[in-house]
C-alpha cells in the first residue's frame, strides 16, 4: 500500500481540479492522498468529498511559503539560502488563523505578480498582466503565481517551458525576479500547529543547504520551533538524499513524509510516483491523534 502526501490542484497552481485528483490517485494505487496548495486551502471540501466516495484516506493540507532566515547575528536582509517550504498536514481547513494567512499570501502574491511582468516588459518582452489574468481563469486557479507568467512567455515563444522561464527569467537572481515576503518559520508553523495540523520541512534540497551539516543545524532549529517531520521522499531527492534526510530525521527525533510534488501537466512528475509507504501516513495519523 502507498500514499502520496503532497500534490497541487488547481486551487493553487496545479492543472487538475481538487475532486478530479482522488480518482487518478485511486488509478495509481494509492490508499492515502494529501492536498497541499500553496497557500491556500480552498480545495480542500471537493478533494475530501470525492476521496471519501472513492474509499481513500484523506489528509487535508497546505504548502506555506517560509523566510528561511539567517544565522544568528546576520542581517535579516542578507542573501537568502534557497526556498523553504513548510507543509501542514491533518489541518482544519476552516482554521481562522490560517485564513488569516491565507489571505495575508494572496495580498503578497498579488502585488508581486504585476512587478515580475513589469520587469519582463523593461526588458523588452511583449507581456500584459491581464494576459496572465486570463490563463489563470481559462486554467480555473484561484492562486495566481510565477509558473503562470512563465506560461505565458510559452505561448508567446519567449522560452521553451516553465523551467526555462524561471531559469532566464523569473527565478531567484534571473532579471525579472522580484521578491516576495514570507512568513516567518515561526509563525508558519504555529499556525499549523492552531489548526490541529503537522508541521513538515518540505523538499529540503530546495533550500540550497548543500553540507550536510549546515542542513542540520538549520532543520535542528525548525524542530526546535515546532516543527514535526522531514519530506524525505520527493521527486526532487535522488537517493543518496533520501537515505541522508532519513537519517537526519531519526538522528533529529523527527517523523517523516514523502510526496510526488503532483502539479498536473505543469510539472513532469507523475501523481503517486515516489511509491511512499502507507506506514509514513500512518505514523503521522498517528502523531497528528496524539497532538
């Protein structure tokens, strides 16, 4: 038995809708899904709905995005290591602390989103943010972000994928890039802790702490903040990082997760793909009944 505990809908930036999901996870094999859009939870009724028609074990979730901060002593506006994401599993959907966030990312998000295309426009590329508007609705996503400017630039022959939209463009560094706050770790994972939820260090190769040591000392502050479980299994984490995150998180006292990173056609990964073990959701459903 397998489980797949983390995937996007289009209630973020996914191309498949939340109540379509359960039934390609029921294909794949699956027993236990997570939903975890990206800062948002409003496709979560839907995907549980249709889980529970189909006999599927359903997590509800969220992927906050979270300031990965500096070492003690630093400047907060120092360089920035890499993505840090943190996914809350087993949460209330209707936490208000959450919506609260929630709407506090939209807000972000949406002054973000016209900066990035007026970047592009001064470097000389044809793009009109109501043009990224429009794809958002034609594609049905409540979330608007970076992947749908990048297909944007797709359709108008400025690069060749989303990848190599972020990678001349949009990407962390890449002209057009513009910043965008982030919720402190802290508070992300406070609130997930409020909404009854897990807190888990999600795909932590994207945080761009390539020593081993490094990486440690800064998951070994997350637990100290709260935070519950490592994201081991990732479409991002060839093998040798997972036998190194695992360790890590046994050595750390930490539970851990896996997930394909499911976003539909946006992504080349394949829902249930990382073939999680069904004892990880169990271990989890477990914590998440003591919590």
């Amino acid at each position: 038995m397998f489980c797949d505990l983390h995937m996007h809908s289009t209630a973020s930036d996914g191309t498949v809708t939340p109540d379509e999901l359960p039934a390609m996870a029921k294909a794949a094999g699956l027993s236990a899904i997570a939903l975890t859009d990206h800062d948002t939870t409003a496709g979560l009724p839907a995907c549980q709905a249709a889980c529970e028609t189909l006999g599927i074990a359903f997590v509800p979730g969220i992927e906050l995005s979270v300031d990965p901060g500096v070492r003690p002593g630093e400047e907060h506006d120092a360089p920035r290591r890499g993505t840090l994401h943190i996914l809350g599993l087993f949460i209330r959907h209707d936490d208000p602390g959450l919506k609260q966030i929630e709407h506090r990312m939209r807000e972000a998000r949406d002054s973000r989103n016209p900066a990035i295309v007026a970047k592009l426009q001064e470097l000389g590329v044809s793009i009109d943010y109501r043009e990224v508007l429009d794809l958002a609705k034609e594609q049905g996503t409540e979330i608007i972000g970076r992947p749908h400017i990048a297909q944007v630039l797709i359709r108008k022959g400025y690069v060749k994928s989303v990848q190599d939209a972020f990678t001349r463009y949009i990407a962390q560094g890449k002209p057009a890039y513009v910043r965008r706050d982030r919720l402190p770790a802290t508070e992300a994972i406070d609130a997930i802790h409020q909404a009854g939820g897990l807190a888990v260090f999600a795909h932590p190769v994207q945080l761009g702490l390539t020593d081993p040591d490094e990486l440690e000392y800064f998951t070994a502050r997350l637990r100290d903040l709260g935070l519950d479980a490592v994201e081991v299994l990732h479409s991002d984490h060839l093998p040798a990082l997972v036998r190194q995150y695992t360790q890590m998180a046994q050595k750390l006292g930490l539970l851990t997760s896996g997930g394909s990173d499911y976003h539909g056609s946006r992504k080349p990964v394949d829902l249930g793909s990382q073939r999680v073990p069904f004892a990880m959701y169990e271990q989890l459903f477990q914590a998440r009944r003591r919590t």
